[in-house]
C-alpha cells in the first residue's frame, strides 16, 4: 500500500525503509504502530516474526531480519523462509551485489526504479542443500558479529 495509515495506534509497528539499522528490524524508529483495525480496513499484510524483508523500490537490496510482526509499505517484498534456520542465509543471499545486480536489471520506471514481485519471483538462485545454507548463514553471521566487535573496539 503507497498511502500510509491516516490515524496511528495500536501496537503493530508501521516501519519503512528509514528504520532499518543494520541487519535485524526491529521497530518503528518514529514510534508508528497500527491496530487490527486498520490493517483489516487498509487490507495489508503482516510480515510475521523471523521473515525477511527486501526492498525492491529506489534503494535496491536492502534487507533486514524482522523480530517482531510488523507492516511495512510498498517498498517490500516480505519473505517467509520454510526452515527458520535458513533466515541467515537468505539474508546473506539477497544482501549481495548479484541479487541487487538482477533487481537494476528487472527494474522499471522513470524517477523512482522498482522490479515487480513477477519479476522478483523469478530471480535465478541456486539454493544449496538445508545443511550448507545453515553452515554459511553461521559462518556469515558470526564474521558480521566479528567484524561489528572489532568496529566497536576501535570507535
């Protein structure tokens, strides 16, 4: 949905692109939440914990690891993985530069670029076995937090 509530409250947060910081979302940063009610009369989808999102409008290939149930806008495609345990992997997948190479190339539009959800249904990706996915999730996942301690180290 392009529009966004017209009243706020409720307590499922109402996040957009400027409140991913990093590689989990976890909240609305402006405090913006909606009820069941609004999203009954809006129509919208709510991205269920442990899902990922991927925005496929002006900024290509940002992704973020939702914590919480949420609603986004327009600007995301939410996926659900079928092993919780892949999340890592997808991630790592749709943050590299051959998943936002293929989003440029899909893309349409004149000021604003955007690739459809037919278009992002049909990225080629060669998903390995569930136990290679686990293992590079892991393995990306603790260098992220290797190299997040060490920035920490030297600020």
């Amino acid at each position: 949905m392009r529009d966004k509530p017209k009243e706020f409250g409720g307590n499922i947060p109402w996040t957009r692109i400027e409140d991913i910081e990093g590689k989990y979302l976890n909240d609305s940063l402006l405090q913006q939440y909606v009820s069941e009610e609004t999203i009954n009369q809006m129509n919208l989808k709510i991205i269920p914990k442990d899902s990922l999102i991927v925005s496929t409008s002006a900024t290509f290939g940002v992704v973020a690891i939702v914590t919480q149930d949420l609603i986004t806008n327009q600007t995301f495609i939410g996926l659900v993985p079928k092993d919780k345990e892949t999340l890592n992997y997808w991630y790592i997948f749709f943050h590299s530069g051959e998943s936002r190479r293929y989003m440029k190339l899909e893309s349409a539009g004149s000021t604003i670029f955007y690739i459809t959800r037919e278009s992002f249904e049909k990225m080629p990706i060669m998903v390995p076995s569930k136990n290679e996915m686990y293992k590079l999730g892991t393995y990306f996942d603790n260098l992220d937090n290797l190299i997040t301690l060490h920035q920490r180290l030297y600020i």
